[in-house]
C-alpha cells in the first residue's frame, strides 16, 4: 500500500501559493494543502486570475490537491484567536454566518481548483455559560446547510477535533456524527490534536475508520502541548500510526502540518518528508 504524501502551504505564508507550491514540490511531495485564507486563497477576494495562477503553479510542479483548509481565518483578525473565531456556535448569529459563508466559498473554491475535500474547525471554543450539549446542537444547524451544498457539489466537508474547542475526542466526534445525516461530512483526522488530549492516535484510526477522509500529521510535545513539531521531535509513534492506517485500508492523502515553522518552512517540510518516506516505505505493495 503506498499513501500519497502532501505539505500544507501553512508554513509558507510569508510567500505567494504559486512559489509555496514549487518549494513543497522542492521539498519531494505530490500533493499540497492550500489555505483558504490571507495571503494565499481567501475566497472572498480571489479573483479568476489568481485561481488561475493557482492551477498554473499546480501544473507545473506536478501537485495535487489534498485539502483546502478551511479551519483558519486569520482574514477576520479576531483578537480572541484568529484560528477559531469567528466559530460555528458563536452567541452572535451575524458573526456565527461569517463563519457558514466563508465554508461555503471554501467548498466552491474546492470545486473550482478540484480538490477532494475541505477541512473545518469542530465548532469552537465553549462561550462562558454555555453547555455541551446546547453548542452541539448550534454546530448541527449551523453545519446542515453547509453539508447540503457539500454533498450538492461533490466536495467531502471534513470536521477537525481539536484541543480546546467543541469536539475533542474521538467519542465526542462519534457523537456528533451520530446527528449528522450527510455522507459528505467526515474526518480530518489530525494525529496530534487527538494525541494532546490524552488519545492514542493508532486506537483512534481504528475507531473512527469509517469516518476518516484525510489525515494531518505532525508531532507534539511528550507533555501533550499542543505545539506542532516536525515529525521525530516530539513523542508521537508514527509506526503505530502507519500500521493502524495500513489496517484499516486508507488509502488517501496524509498531509503535514506545520505552521509554526515561518522561519524556516524548507527546512521542516524537508526534514518530515526525509523522516516519514522511510516509514512509508515499509508499507508498500
């Protein structure tokens, strides 16, 4: 079995997509992760000439799409957390809708550049007062007509756990899936995230394998932190991980995820892909 190994355009955010795609490519993957958000593809101001700049530099460094991730807005600079707000429950429906219309222009731009599917938060960060149960039910009315137009236009809407939002563990996920009616709505299954939160990553694939459409790895801290490090600097078993992914039969894109490496994106994306081929490589047939 052989995965297709992808970059997220995260870490370069202080270049244009067009040049992150030749430095991922650089770097030995075949598939990207574009953001859906500033400097690189924020749908709101993304004229026909930069989606078509996009498909260009696609094309001529031979990359795929893997995920358009539609999880950080750093566009609506919301000085709570840029990454989170504004959040699918929160207390303001005006603001909650920013939140809906720019999932929606996510998955048309997903349509537009034929990528797979696009990534989500799990609902946010709990308002003070606010019970589990009742956010919940706000992340499911907001999140339906979003997967309505999902399963419209053939693009999987993909929920991310994550530490300190809505959904964190992998029973919270089951339970929120067990409310969600659409088949376009599935996992983006971040091995850290779920490993912050006290989870085996490997048991968790098991788990959750019906739900899993593309996986984010990377690795965090043994004091369960989350803090994104380059695979092979923290404590996570990504053997383990690799053997439960080959177990269950996925067979899509696992994307790296390191946005905290700015400075030095090179250097992360290619040291992970020089430390996870090999791994890969037990798992060929």
């Amino acid at each position: 079995m052989s995965w297709k190994l992808a970059f997220s355009a995260n870490a370069f955010l202080r270049c244009s997509l067009p040049e992150a795609a030749r430095r991922i490519r650089a770097a030995g993957y075949a598939g990207i992760e574009i953001l859906a958000d500033v400097p690189h593809a924020w749908p709101v101001f993304l004229l026909e000439e930069q989606k078509q700049a996009i498909r260009r530099a696609l094309a001529e460094n031979g990359l795929a799409i893997s995920n358009v991730n539609a999880f950080m807005m750093n566009a609506v600079a919301d000085a709570r957390q840029p990454y989170w707000h504004p959040s699918w429950i929160e207390p303001d429906r005006h603001y909650r809708q920013v939140r809906i219309d720019h999932t929606l222009r996510a998955l048309s731009l997903a349509k537009e550049l034929g990528a797979p599917s696009i990534s989500t938060e799990p609902g946010g960060p709990l308002e003070p007062g606010q019970a589990w149960q009742e956010a919940l039910d706000l992340f499911l009315e907001s999140l339906a007509p979003v997967a309505e137009q999902a399963e419209r236009l053939g693009v999987q809407l993909l929920v991310e756990p994550e530490p300190g939002l809505l959904l964190e563990t992998a029973a919270q996920f089951e339970e929120f899936m067990d409310r969600v009616a659409s088949p376009a709505v599935g996992l983006n299954c971040d091995i850290g995230h779920f490993f912050c939160v006290g989870e085996d990553p490997a048991e968790v694939i098991r788990r959750l394998a019906r739900y899993i459409r593309h996986v984010h790895l990377e690795d965090i801290p043994s004091d369960r932190r989350h803090q994104h490090l380059i695979p092979g600097e923290g404590a996570i078993s990504f053997l383990s991980v690799f053997e439960a992914l080959y177990e269950i039969g996925y067979r899509g894109w696992v994307t790296v995820e390191l946005y905290p490496y700015l400075d030095n994106p090179d250097h992360a994306a290619r040291t992970a892909f020089e430390r996870i081929q090999p791994l890969l490589a037990k798992f060929k047939s």
